[in-house]
C-alpha cells in the first residue's frame, strides 16, 4: 500500500474542513482538458498524513468522461459493466435501485443525458476559503477544456443530516495492514474490520483475492468507485408525518426507530455493546428494540457469515449442512461482503426538529449529496441500495422499504411498499401503513476515482 499513489478521499473525510464544492464538468477540448487535470493538484494520502491541509482537491471521472478524454474504456478490460453502463443508463438499473416516478433518471436535475457529467472534482476547504479554492481552481482551467455543469455546495461537514440525526458515525474500519484472512469460523460472527481490496481495487477484498480490474498501464491500481447521488430531502414532510403517526410528544423517538439510532447518534438502548458502533441486532432478533426495515439494520444488518453466530464445533458444521434453521435464518446476507465508506455531505440548513414538527420550517431546498466509495459497484453500493434499502423484501418483512429513502412505489404484483413495522414505546408491536416519500433522487452518477499513477495514466493521452 502506498499512500502516494493513493487520493486522501479513500482514507479521510476531512471533517475538520467545512467548505465543499462539488464540481461537474463536462470535457469540450479533450487536449486542454488533460493539460489543465495534470496541473490540477489533486491531493494524496501521503500528503494528508503528513500534515493537516487546508485544501484539498480529488478527481473523478465517469465512463462517457474517459472518453471524452480519449480513453475508450470500452476496450480497456476491467472496468465494471455497471460503471461502463453509467447510473442512469439503464432502466432494469434504475428500477432495482427504486429510481422511479419522481426519483426518474429523466426528472434529474443532473445525470443524465446532456446534463451526464464528465468529470468530477471535489474541493474540500474551511468555509471562509472554499470560494477562493473554488475560483482558483477554474480560473486555472484553459478556456474552452471544460464546460461547468454544476457546482454543488455542501452546506458544511458531516455532522446533522437535514432530517436533524448525527450522521457520519458507523464507517467500516479498512484492513490496511492486511490483517484480516477472511473465510474462517470466526467470521460466522459480525466484525467491522473489512479488507482494504472492498475498497481500493488491486488489493486483497472479502474473498481473498483480487478482483478484476482495468490493469493496463496501472490504470485501476489504487482507484475506486464512486458512487454520487443527490438526495432531496422532505424535511417539513418526513417531521409532520411522525408527529401526525406518534403525536408531537412522540414524533422524535418515533424517527429514532425509522433511523435506527437515536437522534443525537446513540444507539437504540439496550441493544448492548460498547461505545457507539459496538452493537449488533443478535440480541434483538425480532426487531423490539431496533426495527428491523430501521435505515440502519437495512444499510448494515452487522450479520456474519452465519446468520445465528458461532455456535461450538458441531453447532457449526449442521448449520454448515443447512440441517438446522429456517428460511428465515438465511433472510440476510453477510454483511461484510456489503458495506461502503460514506463520504457525503448535507446541503440546506440543518434544521431544529421541534421546530419542524411545529410546523416551523424553511422552503429552502436541503438533502444529501450522499458519495461513497466502493470496490464493487454491483455487490456493494447496488446491493445495499436494492436489495436491503429499496427492496420491500427483507430480513422477512414484505411491503416496507427504507422508511426514510423509501420511493412508496407499488411493485409488480400490486404490493404496497409504504409500511413500516415497529415496536412504540410500551413494547407493543405496531405497523404504521401510507408512508408518503421523504427523500427524492435529483441527480447521480458513477465515477471512477483513480489512484495517482492510474490518473497520470488517463491523462496521458
Ligand atoms: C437522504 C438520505 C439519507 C439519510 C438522511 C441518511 C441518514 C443516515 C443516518 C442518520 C445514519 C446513522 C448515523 C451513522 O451511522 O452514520 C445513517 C447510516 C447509514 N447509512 Fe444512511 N442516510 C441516507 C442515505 C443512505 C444511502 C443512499 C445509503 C446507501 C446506499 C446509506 C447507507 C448508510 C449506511 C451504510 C449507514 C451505516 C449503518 C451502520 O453501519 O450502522 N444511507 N444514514
């Protein structure tokens, strides 16, 4: 591992830094547009561990921006069918991650079609900079090497996401060392230690191997998949429908069992372990405690390789066998196959959300351009999007998505999709049912963030 060739992204989120621009280009003269990118300064990991920095800038690119760039990926073995496809490219895609209706490719505000980015630069800088950095940053670019899509602005760190909670607290702790020799029995049980090759491609992942990836001229060593959605949120929405569901005095701890955290980050209590993260749901298999469509059981169900744990020598080779457990048992996949390194950030005012369930709330448009990163678009974004989020089935419920990222659609069959099975305060299971949508998908796409030899690589010509 050499953190040279590595963007400070995989590693940082740099929260100390509460300026962010996120700037979407698109690649007009593919010449000036490679000499600008090489000057571009785009920081390291090296860098960011030799010292705290006040700037920061990363670069990605999607598929259509490669070959802008005169890179036809498309003759490049290795990258990922799903990355080539683009995130709005095709609508089975679009359907399995719930982008429908109102969260259509089409309705995007960017994504897709004319407006489908070329290039991505994140720009990372305290908030009285990160204008100057911004400014400085284009005023570098030739004329006519790029056009300006978009620039979107965070509205500062990851701190409060618009609905009020703490974000930014469960990430996966990546194996940089090489650690960890995933497969064993002790992997019948949920860990957070995750290999360094789920995120960063050329390394080791979960199977013990390396996975495919674009290996020529070392284009894809030390890059990753980033996946970036813009996500509208319906704060006034998502707060009157809980205080309309619970009462007002009730609104917030209801919110706390559709998240699955409390809202200043704890864990639900009594679900037992250490700190914030050292929890499991293995003590609260029926979902008493933490719902089990709750956003954060969906997005990370903290399951091992065998659903009930480790059980003794032979506990283990009959679950091994499939002689013992239920359908139901396997209900849910192992976790570590699936998780992603959040990098996002909030825009819109954070708002107070006793005001909001007075009613108090400002128009001003507020979401998340939620970005994470991941080796494997198909098994680990896409399948924690469609699969455990949008899908209305999972871990043996039927007829809930996430209730917060939930798009409500019936699906094929009729099934209603806007349920959300819980337990109130006093224990009593409850199902709250004509769940509106909270969260709308505005704009998207999949980019390839490249290590540092990878995107000399690209710019080469
Ligand atoms: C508007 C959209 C979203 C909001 C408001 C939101 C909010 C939250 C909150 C409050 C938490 C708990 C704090 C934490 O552990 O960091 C959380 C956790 C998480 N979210 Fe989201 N989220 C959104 C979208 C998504 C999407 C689209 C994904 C994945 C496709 C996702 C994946 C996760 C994951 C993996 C966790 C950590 C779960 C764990 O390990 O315990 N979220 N989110």
């Amino acid at each position: 591992m050499n953190p040279a060739d590595i963007q400070a992204l995989v590693a940082r989120g740099f929260g100390s830094l509460d300026g962010a621009r996120y700037v979407l280009l698109r690649v007009e003269d593919a010449g000036a547009a490679r000499e600008w990118l090489r000057g571009l300064g785009v920081t390291t990991l090296a860098e960011a561990q030799a010292r705290r920095l006040p700037r920061v800038r990363q670069v990605a690119f999607t598929a259509a921006g490669l070959c802008a760039l005169d890179l036809p990926v498309d003759t490049i073995p290795g990258f990922a069918p799903e990355f080539l496809d683009g995130l709005a490219g095709d609508p089975s895609r679009s359907r399995r991650l719930g982008d429908i209706e109102d969260s259509a490719p089409a309705l995007w505000r960017w994504g897709a079609g004319d407006a489908e980015p070329h290039v991505l630069l994140i720009l990372l800088a305290e908030g009285g900079d990160i204008e100057a950095h911004l400014a400085e940053t284009l005023a570098a670019m030739p004329a006519g090497a790029c056009s300006v899509l978009l620039v979107n602005a965070a509205s500062g760190p990851v701190g409060r996401e618009p609905f009020g909670f703490v974000d930014g607290i469960s990430q996966p702790e990546v194996d940089w060392e090489g650690t960890v020799e995933p497969g064993g029995a002790k992997d019948r049980l949920y860990r957070d230690r995750i290999a360094l090759g789920e995120f960063l491609l050329g390394h080791d992942n979960e199977y013990g191997f390396v996975p495919d990836h674009p290996v020529e001229g070392g284009i894809g060593h030390n890059g990753t998949y980033l996946v970036y959605r813009q996500l509208e949120q319906d704060v006034a929405g998502f707060w009157g429908w809980a205080a309309r569901t619970a009462g007002a005095g009730g609104a917030v701890a209801f919110a706390e069992r559709m998240v699955g955290r409390g809202i200043d980050g704890d864990p639900l209590p009594a679900l037992g372990g250490e700190g914030v993260n050292g929890f499991t749901f293995a003590s609260d298999p029926d979902g008493a405690i933490c719902p089990i469509g709750a956003h954060i059981r969906r997005a990370n169900p903290r399951s091992g390789d065998d659903p009930r744990g480790r059980r003794g020598f032979l506990g283990d080779v009959v679950s091994s066998l499939g002689l013992k457990g239920s359908a139901m048992h396997d209900a849910v996949a192992s976790a570590r196959f699936h998780r992603l390194l959040r990098r996002g950030r909030p825009y819109g005012s954070a708002p107070d959300p006793q005001a909001a369930i007075a009613g108090i709330t400002s128009e001003e448009p507020r979401g998340l351009h939620f970005i994470c990163l991941n080796a494997s678009l198909a098994r680990q974004f896409e399948f924690v999007q469609g699969s455990w989020l949008a899908s209305p089935y999972f871990g043996g419920l039927s007829g809930e998505q996430d209730p917060m990222l939930g798009n409500r659609c019936p699906v094929s069959g009729g099934m209603q999709t806007d349920a959300f099975a819980y337990h109130d305060a006093a224990g009593n299971p409850r199902l709250a049912a004509g769940l509106p949508r909270f969260v709308t998908v505005v704009g998207g796409a999949y980019f390839f963030l490249p290590g540092i030899g990878g995107l000399a690589r690209i710019l080469r010509g």
